[in-house]
C-alpha cells in the first residue's frame, strides 16, 4: 500500500462528543454509526481531540456507574494520533495495535479525519494473498461448553486476560462465541437499569444463565489453510473482529484477530535476523526502571535460544488491574513471539511488572521448549530410519 492509496482511506463521517459529557448524553448517538465501519465516538476536551470511546466502554460505563452522572471522560481511551506529514503504513498499524480501536486518528493542518480499520484491511489484501490462516492464528483458543454459566465466561476470561471465548457442545465442537461485552449487554446493564428503576430492566437475567443462552451464533469460522485476504472479507461482511479457526470435524483448532493480522503485517516489515520489541501498555505507565528490566529480560531470554530463534518480533501486552498487595499493582502480561520458528503465545500475571514480564517469559520459554522437543524426535526418527534404509 503506498502513501497515495493510504491518504483515500481517510474519512470525515465521525462523530464527537465532549469529555465532559455524561454517559447516558453520549449514548444515543451510538444509533447514528455505521456499523459497517465503527462502533466508537471521537472525545474531545477543551477543544482537542484527546481520544475514542467505545460501544463497550460505554456499555461497561452504565453498567459500572450511574450513567446519570459519570462522564465520558472517566472511560476514553487516550489515542496516539497520526500527523499527516509523517502518515505511512506502519505507523497506522502500529496505533491499531497499540489503542485497540476501530479506527486511527489522523490530523492535517489542525483538523482531523479518522481511518477505518475494516477499509485500512481490505487495502492491504494483496499484500497479504500468500499468507494462510495457520500462520496468524493463535491456536491457544479458550473454550467453554456451552451449558456453562455466564458467571464461568467472565471467570475465565479474566484467568486468561482474554475478552472472547469459544463456545463448544459436548463433543467439543463450535457452536459460538461469547464475548464480555455480550455479558455486560445483556444481563449486567439490564439489571443495572432495573434498579434504576427503567422498566426495559425488569427481566433480569442473572450470571447463573447458560452461555447458550447469551452467546452469538452462528459462529463465523474457517480453516487454517484458508487464505487471511479471505478471512478479512468474512470479518467485514459479518462485521466480526475475530474468526474461530476449525477442523474437519468442527472442532476449534485456534482463533484469527484483526489484531493478529496486522501483527503479522508488521513481523513481515522487520528487517530480517533482527529482534524487535513492541510494547503495548494499558491502564498505566512504564516507568524508565521497568523499561530496563523488560529489555534485560526479553534479551537474556532470546539469547537461551539464539541458536534455535534467528528473527523474530515480540509483541508484549501488559495491563494493570485494580488489586494490590503491598503496594504493588496487579499486572497481567501477555506475549506474542512471531519467528521463523513458528508462532508462540503465553500469558500470565503477577505483582508488579517486573515479576508478572518475568512469570510469563518463564511461560513462553516452556512453549518454545516443546517444540524444540518434537523438531528433535522428528530428526531422530528420520535419522532412525536413514540408517534403516541404508542395510
């Protein structure tokens, strides 16, 4: 994609709303989006755009709080945002990956235009006609059955820092998916309006109902050999952010994410033997002693394998929660290593950045050990069978 084709993807046709208004004000302005393109509103604060709030930040706001009185502000998220003069394809990429929202924000000249990620994707399809599913997927898909409770759901969504599951019957095979936000929509926010006395309220589900009650389906799925052009095309026309990647017999074998699409995008411009480290934080701030002793750890750990990894990019998530112990926050970790070698995942928390980037490298290293594993009995028995052969 060069710079011409990347300038006439960008659009006028948002909508903003003010810091300082309250939820509920903000709300109904939602039924004017295009759901084709996002289900997000620009925020504005004294007269400058300072970030994007959500549908489900506004949904998990009202069900949180009084919609009445808590404004926007206290749920916007704080984009980076791209100036014309420096727009390229990598820096787009890099703020899809970084602010997780439907779309960047780019200023020219003091005003603003935004760039849809569902139109910024279709753009890149040829880049990407030769990729197949099975090398973006994250094939640790976490599932539930889909008589579990909805209460289980969001158990193990936060076990996993996940914010999806997918839904499989007895055989295990794919029925659904169910999302946080389908939780928060529908059976945390009516019963936070009944309470307020809305009578759309009075028919309260609790978090005891069976996920198949709640879930989405029919589940949008493919195969790992399926070409990623033609994953983009499901995810538009089915207005989906993630696809479950399938067996023969149905069963899941991994989950595909706009956000692992263009992760893969960005591994591929990496400069080849190299390293690269991109950091990704949410609900805090790095401070320059964790800066270092990330960097400590992720190259003493790269150097234990500098003979079986040559090129790789190492995608680190890092979010902090609300519990603390002994003044350390609790920080869950989650990292992605796309190499030459293959694919690896791993998540874990832990009190403190430090230790939680250490738990979860600890993680990571255990999952590139298997494979190393299975590449050596594979040698072994070829080498077996070579001298077989040769008698």
């Amino acid at each position: 994609m060069d710079r011409e084709q990347l300038e006439s993807l960008i659009r006028f046709d948002y909508e903003v709303v003010n810091a300082d208004d309250t939820i509920s004000k903000v709300f109904p302005l939602l039924d004017k989006l295009d759901p084709d393109k996002a289900s997000a509103l620009v925020v504005k604060e004294n007269g400058k755009i300072i970030g994007v709030i959500r549908e489900r930040d506004l949904i998990r706001g009202s069900a949180m709080t009084n919609p009445h009185e808590t404004k926007v502000k206290n749920f916007v998220i704080r984009t980076g945002i791209v100036d014309y003069s420096d727009l390229d394809v990598e820096r787009v990429v890099r703020r899809f990956i970084e602010d997780s929202t439907p779309f960047v924000i780019v200023r020219k000249d003091g005003n603003y235009g935004v760039i849809y990620i569902n139109d910024f994707l279709l753009s890149l399809k040829p880049e990407l006609e030769d990729v197949r599913v099975r090398e973006v997927m994250n094939p640790d898909v976490v599932t539930i059955n889909a008589h579990d409770s909805a209460g289980k759901a969001l158990s193990l969504m936060r076990t996993h820092g996940v914010d999806r599951l997918v839904v499989v019957d007895e055989r295990h095979r794919v029925v659904g998916v169910i999302t946080g936000k389908d939780i928060v929509d529908r059976i945390i926010a009516p019963r936070k309006r009944a309470r307020m006395g809305d009578s759309k309220g009075e028919k309260e589900k609790t978090l005891a109902i069976m996920v198949e009650s709640i879930m989405s389906y029919p589940p949008v799925t493919c195969e790992k050999d399926d070409r990623v052009s033609d994953v983009i095309d499901q995810m538009v026309e089915h207005m989906v952010s993630s696809v479950v990647v399938v067996a023969a017999d149905e069963t899941p074998e991994g989950i595909v994410t706009k956000k692992d699409i263009l992760e893969k995008f960005l591994a591929e411009r990496k400069p080849e033997g190299q390293l690269r480290i991109e950091l990704i934080v949410r609900g805090m701030e790095i401070d320059e002693f964790d800066q270092v002793a990330i960097q400590s750890d992720v190259e003493k750990f790269m150097r234990k394998f500098s003979s079986f990894i040559r090129d790789a990019v190492m995608f680190i998530y890092i979010k902090q929660h609300k519990e603390r112990f002994r003044g350390l926050p609790l920080i869950h970790v989650r990292i992605k290593l796309s190499s030459d070698r293959g694919t690896f995942f791993a998540t874990g928390e832990g009190w403190g950045v430090e230790f939680a980037i250490h738990a979860t490298l600890k993680k990571l290293e255990r999952e590139i050990l298997k494979e190393k594993e299975l590449l050596t009995d594979a040698k072994m028995v070829k080498r077996f069978y070579e001298e077989v052969f040769e008698f």
